[in-house]
C-alpha cells in the first residue's frame, strides 16, 4: 500500500512540485492527489521534488497529497504482451474500454497482463541445474506465431531448487523456485523491468545481415541492417506512416512493436481498426500475433508521450533477450521531441534552439543507443532495428530534430513531398537518402543471390544521380540539346524511377519485392542500358531506342511477374537481346 511522501505547493500544467522529497527518490513512480494520477520524480532539490504527472491535471489544487511507491516506472513483461494495445504508461487500453467506455478516466488503475489468464507451461530446465540472468527455464505457446521463453530476470543467478511440471500457470504463479546467495525465491512469468533502464546482454555484434523490408528503393539501395537504426523524415503527406505500415507487415522481424507518439487520434485510430485487420503473408494468420501497439495520440496527456518510447523500446529489448530479431516502429520521435520541449519550458528550463531543450540531442542518442544486433545473456543472438519517423515542420529538414537525429542514426530516408505530389510512392528521394550499412551488408547480398549487388547498385546510383544534373540542363535548352548518349541515361533513369523504385502497397503482386526479383530485375533495366550504350556509339537515335517494345516491359514487369514467378524474366532479357540485335544489324 503506498503512503502519503510529500504535498502538492506548484502545478504547472503536467508538472508539479511538493514538499517532502526526502522520502521519495530520483525517478521514483509516485502517485498525485486524492485521484492518485500516476507521475514520476524527475527533480530534487532541497525538500522539493518535481513530478512528471502522465494524465491530466486539471483540478487539481496545492496542498494535495503525493504517494510514494517505492520502485521506478516499469513496465510488466510476460505472456500477453503480443496482440496487446497499451497507453505511454502500459495501461491496457481495451479492457480500460470495456471498464470505463471510450475515455478514460482519470486514476484509473489496470494491470497491464491479465492475472487471470493461464498459459501452457513446458519446463525446459530441471532442478539441480545452476543458471544465470535470461537463461530460459520454460516456453509457453503466447499466440499461434511465436513462442514465449521465460528468463530467469537479469539481475538473478544460482541453482534452480524447484521448476514447475508442464501444465497451466497464471503470470504470477511460480514456476520455478531459485536458490541465490540472499536465500531463495520464486521466479514467475512476470517481471518488471525500469523503463529508463536498458535491458543488459552479453555482447555487442556486428550488423551484417540486412532487415528485409520487401520494398525495392531501401533494400537494393538503401538497406538498413538487423540491429540498425534508421529514421524517416518527411512534411504532412509524404508517407511515412504507410511506409512504416509497410515494413511492420512485409519486414522479416519477428516481433513489431508500433508506438503511435503523439500522432493525430484519427491517424491512429486507422492503425488500432487496421492491424488487427492485417494478415501476416508469411503464416496467413493475423499479423497482430507477433505485433505490440503503444497509443498515445496528441489529445492523451504529453508527459505519457515522452514516456511511451521507453516503454516501447523495453517491450523491444525483452524479445530481443529471447533470441528475436524486433522490429520497433516510433511515430513519430518530433511529437516526443515536442513533449520535451513542453515540460522543458513549464520547468522554466533555459532553452536551446527552436526552444528545445539543450539536453534533446542526449535524449535521441539514449533512445538510438538502444538498438542493436546483441548476443543475449542465454547466447543465442538477437537485435532491436529503430525506424524512427521525424515530422519536421514544412519539411524542413535542418530544424533541430531532424539533424540531431543524423547524428545517431546511420540510415536516412528522406521523403519527398514533390515526390508523393506526383505519386511516386514510397517518395524516398534517392538523392537526400543514405545508408552507411552498405558495406557491412554486401557479402550476404552476394552469398544470397550470387551476384555483385554494391557494384549493380553503384551503377545504378550513378545513372540517377547523372539523371538530376541533365535535368538541370533540360530545363534550360530542352532534351533535344543532348547528345543521344545523354539521353540515354535519362531514358534509363526513367525505367529505373518508373519500373524499380516506384511500387504500389496496394498491388497483390509488387507490394512486395523477394531479393532475388529486386536483383533480377536491377539486371534487367542495367543490361538494357548496356546493350542499348553500345548500339548508340554505331549510329542509332534515342528515339529508335525510346520506342523499343520491351521499354514498357521493363516498366510493368514489377506488377506482372510475381515473386515465384522469375523464369519470367529469362523471356524479356531474351526479348532485350533479340531487339538490340535486330537494331544492331541496321547499324552496322
């Protein structure tokens, strides 16, 4: 039962300060007037604590009493994460719903995992065997799509006295009984973890093996590694959420958590009908049974958006800890930042440029800091890749978060809003985007499809980079001012934009693209250009090449030819070669 620690004296907005800090510590759960509205200790000074309150504080008046807990904000972890909607501080917001209706109440207390539930318990270790922090002691069967290993919690070690026989257990019931240096205690699929507090692992490892996402322009060009970080900036309109629906359903992660930070309620609201809606392509079940979704929209209180990002990323580490490749989705990191800036200013903090505080940049680094390609504390690997997408005001992208965040990150996709203009989907503009993985990730591209994709990549980057500055030139004097063999690689570029880096999430067929159909199909649009390179040097227009049939082959193979499909392709390389050939003959 918590006790009275101090009294209200200040209210500014979220932000509170009360006597009595002498007994509460730094970021200490704390509970605020007679409503008890969760909050957080984030100063001490003197006798005064200053308190992050994570609901609204409307109403509430000075004299009011605070209640110690006792312990950090936390998150629960166990079975019954996966499938699970929760709020900034992991309160389960369905069967908040069916207790209180669509708003929540204020105070309202839920545990986050039902404690009623059982789950099938299989032992895999016995009593007498000496184990450590995340050695698995069981599994249990969570959603069809993945299986639950319970850990011994990080911080433990000794010898297991006692695991319970296969059969049904609630999250708290003991399943195992651990005898430690202290004496011995009962370890239950429950724990709890500080959100603050990054979980720990056994070592860091190299990030070599792509994140697959089945969207063309980042995997061939701008590949992000399992472990990495990657942001996505772009203005109003651009895409990022699709984008991120997108690789939450195709990437090849095993655990997607999504947390919706401050993002508009209706946009949210279209996330909370739809995944629930979205079919797995890889088990044909609902794609839910491997996801976790974090709401916390702009009307929701602003402290629990700053909250919700640690919340999510602990939730990303403890899969991590069993050997799971995560992905963790964070729309977007500028309403975080926002929040930051809005406490940061009722707290009278000095501000830095554009009014946030000086301390944003180390608050980007902790939370990127968080991902990465680990070796657990059982020895088996796993990784947390971040894709964090960044609002920057108009689309500018030297405003403070968006450069901040590319210090951190090593992988940039930058949507283009001219780009989405003109339906070019995904409006990753190709000239602004980078990833800093394409070395690290070269030799499995070549192990898997046996071929020099850096080097095809390259080629290709070259043509669309060539493209943007004739384009310049076009604008001035017009395309018949080239010579053909510019004009060439305009013609290229096009097939390139029209034909491999626009793809439609809507089409059965290209919504997603396996490795081996992007690499065929690079080869196809750079043999074309090849061939076509050496008829122009004998002589032959732009516009004989421009007209060729198998132009718009190339340009509608990605909607026609599906991924089990690719022997396809040997018949248009076959169709390039037989109408180069023919050109050929005509200029000797």
């Amino acid at each position: 039962m918590s006790q009275q620690v101090g009294t209200v004296t200040w209210i500014n907005g979220p932000v509170v300060r009360a006597h009595g800090s002498r007994r509460v510590s730094m970021l200490e759960l704390v509970e605020v007037g007679e409503e008890h509205l969760v909050g957080e200790v984030i100063g001490l000074e003197s006798d005064v604590s200053t308190i992050q309150v994570y609901e609204e504080t409307s109403g509430m008046h000075p004299g009011a009493p605070v209640f110690g807990t006792g312990m950090s904000l936390s998150v629960e972890l166990g079975p019954g994460l996966l499938r699970g909607i929760f709020d900034g501080v992991q309160r389960p917001l369905p069967a908040m719903e069916r207790h209180s209706g669509s708003f929540i109440g204020r105070g309202m207390h839920m545990s986050p995992l039902p404690r009623t539930d059982k789950w099938d318990f299989t032992p895999v270790l016995k009593a007498g065997d000496k184990v450590s922090g995340g050695a698995i002691v069981g599994t249990v069967a969570e959603t069809p799509a993945l299986e639950h290993r319970v850990m011994i919690p990080p911080d433990d070690r000794g010898t297991l006295t006692w695991v319970a026989p296969a059969g049904q257990y609630t999250i708290v019931e003991p399943i195992a009984r651990l005898r430690t240096a202290t004496g011995e205690q009962d370890v239950a699929m429950l724990q709890r973890w500080p959100v603050r507090r990054p979980r720990p692992y056994r070592a860091r490892a190299g990030q070599n093996m792509p994140l697959i996402t089945g969207q063309r322009v980042l995997d061939t060009f701008f590949p992000l590694a399992k472990g990495g970080s990657a942001a996505i900036p772009g203005g109003f309109g651009a895409g990022k959420t699709v984008m991120q629906h997108s690789i939450a359903k195709w990437s090849d992660a095993q655990v997607v958590v999504y947390i919706g930070c401050g993002e508009r309620g209706n946009e949210m609201t279209e996330v909370l009908q739809e995944f629930p809606h979205l079919v797995d392509p890889r088990s044909g079940r609902p794609l839910m049974e491997r996801t976790v979704l974090i709401a916390n929209t702009s009307n929701m209180p602003v402290a629990a958006r700053e909250a919700s990002i640690y919340t999510g990323i602990t939730m990303a580490e403890y899969y991590r800890d069993m050997g799971y490749h995560v992905a963790l989705m964070a729309d977007s990191t500028s309403r975080w930042a926002e929040a930051l800036r809005e406490i940061s200013g009722r707290l009278e903090e000095m501000p830095a440029e554009e009014g946030y505080p000086a301390y944003l940049a180390a608050r980007l680094a902790e939370f990127y800091e968080r991902a990465g390609f680990v070796e657990t504390l059982n020895g088996q690997p796993g990784s947390v890749s971040v894709i964090g997408a960044v609002s920057p005001p108009g689309g500018d992208f030297s405003e403070p978060v968006t450069q901040h965040t590319k210090r951190f990150i090593r992988c940039f996709w930058a949507l283009d809003k001219a780009l989405a203009s003109a339906r070019h989907f995904p409006s990753v503009n190709w000239l602004d985007s980078y990833s800093e993985y394409l070395e690290d990730v070269a030799d499995w591209w070549r192990k898997q499809v046996g071929q020099d994709w850096y080097a095809m990549r390259s080629v290709a980057m070259e043509l669309l980079t060539e493209e943007s500055r004739l384009a310049q030139i076009v604008k001035l004097v017009g395309p018949d001012a080239l010579p053909d063999e510019q004009r060439l690689i305009l013609e290229t570029a096009r097939i390139l934009r029209e034909g491999f880096l626009q793809q439609s999430a809507m089409d059965d067929i290209d919504a997603y693209s396996t490795i081996q159909k992007q690499i065929r199909m690079l080869g196809l649009i750079l043999h074309f250009h090849t061939r076509a390179q050496h008829i122009i040097k004998r002589g032959a227009l732009i516009t004989v090449i421009h007209e060729l049939s198998v132009v718009n082959d190339l340009i509608r193979m990605k909607a026609l030819i599906a991924n089990d499909q690719l022997d396809k392709m040997d018949e248009i390389r076959r169709r390039i070669d037989e109408q180069m050939d023919q050109l050929e003959s005509e200029y000797r």
